[in-house]
C-alpha cells in the first residue's frame, strides 16, 4: 500500500493497542507501541533498504516519546 494507507493502518492499530489494558496479577497494565512505517517503491525497492528505513523510523518515533507512528526518515 501507499504511504499514507500504510501511516493510516499503523495508526489505528497503535490506538487499539493503547487503549486495552491487560490485567495481570490483579493490577492493569496499559501497553503503547511505536511503530516505523516505509513503502514499496516509494522509500526503497529492497527488503535491506526497506528494513534499514523502517528500523530508522522506529527509533524515530521512540526518540519523540513513543506511543507514535513515525514515516521514513529524510535524506538517504
């Protein structure tokens, strides 16, 4: 799917996931993800390439506050 469709899904289900508890232990716990999304072709035609700018977007999101969808990052 394109970027945009692709930022869309990750979206929904970052908020799916952020708004379940799981009780554990008699106590709730909320859990976040932060999720790094790329596209074929648009960000890189290989899965190296790809998985490198996904991986970088990851550690992106993370370093913003977590809890977020972050695209590929600019530049090479």
């Amino acid at each position: 799917t394109d970027q945009q469709a692709a930022a869309a899904t990750a979206e929904r289900l970052r908020a799916a996931v952020a708004t379940r508890q799981i009780e554990y232990a008699d106590t709730y716990l909320t859990v976040t993800v932060s999720i790094g999304v790329v596209s074929y072709p648009e960000d890189g035609e290989t899965v190296e390439t790809l998985t490198r700018l996904a991986d970088r977007a990851l550690y992106a999101a993370k370093r913003s506050g977590r809890n977020q969808v972050s695209g590929p990052p600019a530049g090479p």
